[in-house]
C-alpha cells in the first residue's frame, strides 16, 4: 500500500528534484568563470618551464650539466654550451624545451643539481603553430607572456 | 599506429628520439668525463633493445617446495613441470605440449579457477626464442602461479579458451604482438593493430620506430608516421 | 524471435568509435534483430600507444610517468602497481609513512575514478544533473593531487622506492575535511538515483553475470564483487599494509548493472572510510626506501597486482639486470572485463547496450594501452 502511494505522488522523483532544486542556491555554485577568475594554481604546480636566472646580476643559473636532458624520458631538452677558456667553465648559449612533447612529469626538474629549472604555475601554453611550442632560451628565461584580451 | 610515441615530427634537431641525437649540437669534445660522471643517464642513452649482457644471467630462482609441487610430481610423474619460486612468487616452467592438460589438471584438481593474464616475451638469443607466460589464481587456495612454456618460432600452443574463456583476447593479443599464433583459437586475428598490420612490434627485433610503413603510405596517406 | 508479419532481417550496427556513450574509441559492431542484440564484437586499438614497446626502451624511472597514461582516470592506482612491482624486484619496500599516504592518494583516486563513472554511466542512462555534482565532488580530488604532487591528472605521484614530495601544510586536514563533506554527498548521488524509478527500470536485471561467468572471463573489480564474490586484492593479497586497515568489501547477488552500481557506491564510502583511518593513523619518518639512484633490478621477474578501482590491475616485468626493463607487460582490468560485453549483452536491448557498456568501466586508455 505505501509503495502503491509512493508510486502514485512520485515521490521518488520529487525527491531528487529536491536535491536538484536545493543545490541551485547561489551559495552552492562552485563553478570557476575562468578568464574571468583565475584559478588559485598549487605551489607545486607542474606547468611551464623557467630557467631560473641570478636576480642579482641577471646571469643564468644553469651550469649546463645536461642532467636535464639525460633525465627526460623524451629527451626534449637540449643544452648547448661552448668552454669558456678562460674560466675553464661551461657557459650555457643555447637552452630548448620542445613543451609539445613534454609530459610534464617534473623528472627534469628533480634533476637539476642547482634548481635551474623549474616547472612553474603557469598554465596557458596554448600556440598558433608546432614551432611555437617549442621554448627557446630568452621565452624560458622571461617566462611565456600570453596575449592578453580584454572581454 | 606507430610504434612511437611522439605523434608527428617537430621540425627541430630533438626530434630525434634518441639522445645521441639530442647532444649534437654545439656540444664540443669533452663530453667524455661529463657522460663517464652520471651511469643513470649514459645508460639512459644507449640505443634501444640492448642486448643482453654476456650469456644470458640467470634468475636465483630456488625450487618450490609446497604442497601443490609434490602433488603435481605425483599426479604427472615424469612430465611434471619444474616448479621454482623466486621472490616468493612461485611459478612452474612446462612442456610446450602440455600447458592446456595442465592448465585443465589445476582447475580441476586444485581449484585454479581464474586465468590472470597470457603474455610472452621475447629472447631472441635463446633457441628457443619465446617464453609464454600464463598467469593462475585460486580463489578458493588465495594462491596465485605462474606457468611458463618456452616455445620455438613457429611453434604454435594449443589455445586455452577452451578451459578458460577469457583467454580468447589474451591470446589474441599475444599473436598481435609476437605473432605467435595459438592452435584451434577461434579467432586468431590481430586485436590492437590493424588487421593488414605486418610486423610484431614486441618482438626485440623491431625498434621502437618501427613501424609498418607500407600501412601507414595506404591508410593514412602520410609519408612516415614519424 | 517470434514471427511478424513484417519482414524483418538482421541488421549489422556500427557503434562508435564516436559514439559518445562508448567513452572513448571503442567501436561495437552489433548485430540485430529489431531492437534485440543478437551479438557484439569489439573493435579496439585505437588508443594503442606502445606503451609496452616504450617500457622497453626507458630506463625503470623514466617509465613511471607513461604509466599515469595507460588509465588516466586512476594514474594514481597505475603508479602505484608499477612502483610495487619494481620494489618487488629490487626486494625493497617503502617506509611506513611513504605507504600511508599511498593508501590515502590511492584511495582518493578510487573515489575520483568511480565519480567520473558514476557521472558518465548516469549520463548514460540519461541522468544529467548526478554529472555535474560528481564533477564537483571530483575536484576536491584533484584539488588535493595538485596540490601534493603538482598535477591533477596524471600525478606521477609515486617514486620507485616511496615518494618524492612531503605532505602539503594541511594535507591531513584536507584529507579529513573531504571525508566529512563526501560522505553526505554519497547519500545525496543515492538520494538521485537509487530509488528513482527510471533509474531501476533501467538497471535491474540488465546485464547479467553471474559468479562463475565473471570467473570464466577473468572479470574482477566491482563486477565481480556485484556477483556476490567477496573477492578483493587489498583483503585477499595485502600490499601497502592495507591489513591494518579496517574496512568491508561490499557485495551483492545478481550481478546486474543496478548491483554493480551499488557496490561501487559503497566502495566510495569505504574508500572515505580509509583515508579517514590512514589519515589519522599516519605515522611519522622517512618517505624513501634505500634505493640506488639507478635503478638496477637482479635478473629476474615478477607479477605484482593491485585492486585498482577497475579491478585487477597487474604489473609483470622482466629484468636482464640492465637499467631498463626487459619486457614489462601490463595487465589491464579494462581489457579483460571488456571481453565480457558480448555474453552480457546478447539477449538484451540496444539501449541497454549502453548501459552495460557504461557499467563495466572501462577507459579507453587502458584497453589498448
Ligand atoms: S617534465 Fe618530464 S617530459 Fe617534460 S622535459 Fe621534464 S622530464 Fe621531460
Ligand atoms: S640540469 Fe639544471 S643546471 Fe644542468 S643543464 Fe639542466 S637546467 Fe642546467
């Protein structure tokens, strides 16, 4: 009998429509209105490359050990250095990071002995073309300055 | 597909997989000391399928003394399979011909009930080029075995699915990647790659750029997947 | 099928690989009688990537990250497997702390995972609005993955011997915090849809497979526990001490699509039940086993599996003694439940096709690696 009454005054349905109804509230809305809002991105966040430089005097930290690019499970990272003569050290010229094939696993960036590199918040890697996806060293020393819109 | 991971080359000297490629550039000699400092990555840099080192090195595997050894010795008497363990994981090395008798004796008389998983691998050194692993699980003993053929080229076990149906895909999938191919399947056809497909990617001789250029020109109209 | 007037012939049916119930690239070719399946066949591979292959050629640590790829959904539960059968080789286990919060982060994932097929299979049937709530739920997940190990999806959150990041400042009470608010949450997904006489029309006594059927198909995971199999590898062959964990394995009878739901709701409330016990009992210490920086297994092999929210998930690896695998096979739990879908399927509607293919749970990713 109750079921038949159940049955008849739908209230299972009723039921879920309240729960439908009651989540409307506009405290309940968790929706993100991304470009918007920004979204709050973790510290530890695995997103673009940086090479980090000296904030002092500008310099680059890497000391071009190529730790990097042997860590890499798609070797994507080339480092091209020349030796100095006179310091007898390694001086970094060339740094690519072909992004469109990285996985963003951060193994990279555990391996550099002097956290030259590192994989940052920012997220908005999107480009027009192939080649524009792959980072030289003045985009990965400056970090990447996506376009702005205005909305 | 392509064997390959990266869908489609980047016009930039890293395309090239391989890391020997990678260091090319202005990289003058000294690269000696810098590679002899760091084994993970010199090692990370040889070129892939490395040959097993010397003579194939054994596995420390130990016999297997149990219960189910003894009466798998009584029950077959000289065919019995070698039983080991290694790791405490124990595993029964058998006769090419007998793996279905076997793997229908454990069901029946030991309560394997649940095929895991088929699979081989590949040591193309060996005379005996494939090993065939299927992998058995009890639920009522809580006990799981593996059981392992080695097989020549061109031989061709019997099928399990008559004991176990799931074996079907395993199997299939065994033949898309090894192409050993299982007798009286019901279906023997590739799984994975497609059915014009020619070569066995897993088999050691195909390089992970391996791939069948002939189906890649006709189907996707592309000169090289890579 | 009975006899018609009309003239009737059976007709051969494409579904997918687009087609948006099958989730992901599956392609079903069925064949039918009217509205009646009289039999399916699978097309995959569509998705295959090698990974196989790719384990050959990478050294052990490099391989970790593709794992995340084979099932997206639980990169979580893929990692873990992989590190617990290259530990197994190595004859290493990771300290205490580091296997606590690998109990915690895997058992999030699980409700991760069964949130986004609770969603999609609600879709599915034709329930919208459980997506958008599970969705939501989902987040506070992936919220706590970014902010431990820095990626939402494919976390690479394990290492070879435990774990290369500490606990985040407030990660416990997170961990807790999500217990408390999922927990309610769980009630108000059954509160949509348990009772809800769509919901069971089209669930009950669809799909059908009976214990010694999921047996024969080597089917495991939730279907298989759905059969009335109190079977599950945390109980049955502990790894990551879940024995000192207190929780049940839920199971039903039939072995429908509506059991298999069931179980899987109270898998979520297990699940939150864990993390609580973990969280609370999380001890202190080290995070990484002694492991050499490269990874060089003795010659040998072995088979190590973990229940990942899909079922059996196994590793099987081969080493030569070199820094790479010599073969690493994966065993997926998708592919082998998916062989089930014609015995489930035979007999039953077209629409319930979508159904029962919403209920196995299968990523795409993972049936053809
Ligand atoms: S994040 Fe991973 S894939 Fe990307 S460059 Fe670093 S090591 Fe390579
Ligand atoms: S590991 Fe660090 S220091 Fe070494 S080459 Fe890479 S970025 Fe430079």
């Amino acid at each position: 009998m109750r079921t038949i009454l159940r049955k008849v005054f739908l209230v299972d349905l009723l039921q879920g429509m309240w729960v439908t109804f009651r989540t409307q509230h506009p405290k309940n809305i968790v929706t993100e209105q991304y470009p918007f809002e920004r979204p709050k991105i973790a510290e530890r966040y695995r997103g673009a490359p940086r090479l980090n430089v000296n904030p002092e005097n500008g310099q680059t930290l890497c000391i071009s050990c190529d730790l990097c690019a042997l860590a890499c499970p798609e070797a994507l990272i080339v480092v091209g250095w020349e030796r100095n003569p006179e310091t007898k050290r390694k001086d970094l010229i060339t740094f690519t990071f072909d992004t469109s094939r990285c996985m963003f696993c951060g193994l990279c960036e555990d391996a550099c002995p002097v956290d030259a590199l590192e994989l940052t918040q920012d997220f908005e890697l999107a480009s027009y073309s192939r080649e524009g996806a792959i980072f030289d060293r003045q985009i990965l020393e400056e970090g990447i300055q996506p376009k702005k819109y205005v909305f | 597909m392509p064997d390959d991971p990266k869908p489609e080359g980047t016009p930039s000297p890293e395309s090239a997989p391989s890391p020997e490629a990678a260091q090319a550039p202005v990289t003058p000699p000294v690269a000696a000391p810098v590679a002899a400092a760091k084994p993970p990555a010199a090692a990370a840099a040889k070129p892939p399928a490395p040959a097993a080192p010397k003579a194939p090195a054994v596995m420390a595997s130990t016999a297997w003394e149990s219960d189910l050894a003894e009466a798998l010795s009584a029950e077959f008497g000289g065919d019995a399979p070698e039983c080991l363990t290694y790791l405490g994981q124990p595993f029964l090395v058998a006769k090419p011909e007998s793996i279905v008798p076997l793997i229908q004796h454990l069901q029946d008389a030991h309560d394997f009930d649940y095929l895991v998983d088929i699979t081989a691998v590949h040591w193309p050194e060996r005379a005996e080029p494939f090993d065939v692993i299927y992998v058995l699980y009890s639920f009522s003993r809580n006990e799981r075995i593996r059981i392992k053929i080695r097989i020549a080229e061109g031989f061709k076990p019997l099928t399990a699915t008559m004991v176990h149906p799931s074996a079907d895909w395993l199997e299939r999938e065994v033949y898309d990647m090894f192409g050993i191919e299982f007798d009286e399947h019901p279906n023997m056809r590739r799984i994975l790659l497609p059915d014009e497909w020619e070569t066995f990617p897993l088999r050691k001789e195909n390089s992970i750029l391996k791939m069948d250029q002939r189906w890649v020109q006709e189907n996707l109209g592309i000169e090289s997947g890579q | 099928m009975a006899e018609t007037f009309l003239d009737s012939t059976e007709l051969v049916l494409n579904m997918g690989p687009q087609h948006p119930s099958t989730h992901g690239v599956l392609r079903v070719i069925v064949k039918l009688d009217g509205e009646k399946v009289l039999g399916t066949e699978c097309v995959i591979g569509y998705l295959h990537r090698g990974v196989e292959k790719i384990a050959e050629n990478r050294t052990y640590t490099m391989f970790a990250p593709y794992v995340d790829r084979i099932d997206y959904i639980a990169a979580v539960s893929n990692g873990l497997g992989y590190c617990l059968a290259v530990e197994k080789l190595l004859n290493v286990e990771a300290p205490a702390r580091a296997q606590a919060i690998r109990v915690i982060l895997t058992e999030l994932n699980r409700i991760g995972s069964h949130l986004l097929w609770l969603g999609t299979h609600a879709l599915d049937i034709g329930a919208i609005t459980p997506l958008f709530y599970c969705m939501r739920e989902r987040e506070y997940t992936l919220d706590i993955f970014e902010k431990y190990c820095g990626a939402r999806l494919t976390t690479h959150a394990f290492r070879i011997g435990g774990l290369q990041y500490e606990t985040y400042e407030g990660f416990e009470k997170e961990c807790l915090a999500f217990c408390d608010l999922f927990l309610p949450k769980v009630d108000e997904y059954e509160e949509l849809l348990t009772g809800n006489r769509i919901w069971r029309k089209r669930l009950i006594d669809v799909g059908i497979l009976n214990e010694a059927d999921c047996k024969a198909f080597g089917v495991t995971g939730p279907m298989l526990r759905a059969a009335g199999c109190k079977w599950d590898i945390r109980k049955a062959l502990p790894y990551c001490g879940y024995e000192k964990y207190d929780f049940e394995i839920p199971t039903r009878e039939n072995g429908d699509t509506y059991d298999r739901y069931m179980v899987r709701m109270q898998e979520m409330r297990q699940s939150a039940r864990i993390i609580r016990q973990a969280v609370e009992g999380l001890p202190a210490g080290p995070i990484t086993a002694k492991v050499p920086k490269v990874i060089k297994p003795p010659v040998g092999e072995a088979y190590v599996s973990i229940e990942a929210p899909k079922g059996e998930l196994g590793y099987y690896i081969v080493s030569d003694g070199t820094t790479q695998p010599y073969r690493c096979r994966v065993r997926p739990p998708s592919f082998v439940n998916l062989q089930a879908l014609d015995k489930m399927a035979r007999g039953s509607l077209v629409a319930d096709l979508v159904a029962i293919i919403g209920t196995i749970d299968i990523v795409l990713g993972e049936v053809d690696r």
